[in-house]
C-alpha cells in the first residue's frame, strides 16, 4: 500500500509562482497541494482536462468560467475542461488546495 504523507513532500514554486507540491501523478489523475499565501493569485488560464479543487485550508475566491464565489475547508468544486479558472487567497489567511487534474496532463 502506498501512503503519501504530504507535509513529508518537499514544495517548489510553480510556473504560476504558487508553493506547489506534486501528491500523484500517473496517466490517470494528477494531483497537486497548492500553498497560497495570503493575497496570493493563481491567474487565469484554462487547462483541456476535467479539474477539480478541494478546499483544505483557509478562505479565498475561486473563478470558473465567469462565475466567482469565496470558497473555505471542505468545499468541492468542479471545473469543466477548457474553462477559463483562477484562485485568489484572502488576505491573512494561507489557502491550502488539492487541484486534482483528470485524465494527467
């Protein structure tokens, strides 16, 4: 059995300057910890595979397509593919992520 023990996984900064760690990747599902500090912004852009965030940690707003709504722990919000999306941490808060990209880009 594997166990993937997040905080044991060393983070990088993405390509969009977010603290990220790599969970899983394999031709099925991709699955990403996103780390956004508070005022911290993933800006828009669209990806061609089904998407899904769930909230961890903290408050911030998630635009998907031409809806935003401030989402907090626990949420589950899917995104369609192609559909333009963002993240915006509110301020003094860290905004902890799962983004979980399905079939693996």
């Amino acid at each position: 059995m594997e166990i993937i023990r997040i905080d044991e996984i060393e983070g990088f900064i993405n390509k969009r300057g977010i603290k990220a760690k790599q969970l899983l990747k394999n031709d099925d599902v991709q699955i990403m910890n996103l780390i956004l500090k508070p005022g911290e912004v993933v800006p828009e852009h669209s990806v061609p595979v089904y998407v899904f965030f769930y909230i961890v940690e903290g408050r911030g707003t998630l635009k998907i397509g031409n809806e935003e709504n401030v989402v907090s722990a626990k949420d589950i919000i899917p995104c369609p593919r192609n559909t333009e999306m963002s993240l915006k941490a509110d301020q003094g808060e860290t905004f902890v992520v799962l983004n979980v990209k399905t079939p693996s880009l």
